[in-house]
C-alpha cells in the first residue's frame, strides 16, 4: 500500500449485518428477486388488460 493516503489506513467498524451467515443473504436476495417478478408478471397483466379493454 502507497504512503501517499496515510489517513486511509482505518479498518472498517464491525457493523452487525457483517456478521450474518450468508443463507441469511441469500433468502433476502431471493425474496427480493421473486417479488421482482411478481410485480413484473402483475404489471404486464394489467396492461393487457387495459389494452384488450380498450381495442
């Protein structure tokens, strides 16, 4: 590491969500993902809906 930043040599603070195993990580991410695609799936039946209600 360069001497050129010295006040860059800080450890980050051990933050509790650093901590966590990563199944947690993993089933937040996936949550994330299927609602996602949930409200995606929901979006394009609304508009075809509203495309086949209006033609």
């Amino acid at each position: 590491m360069s001497s050129d930043f010295p006040h860059y040599n800080f450890r980050m603070p051990n933050i509790g969500f650093q901590n966590l195993p990563l199944n947690i990580y993993i089933v937040v991410f996936g949550t994330a993902i299927f609602v996602f695609i949930l409200s995606l799936l929901f979006c394009c039946y609304l508009i075809s809906t509203h495309k086949r209600i209006s033609s």
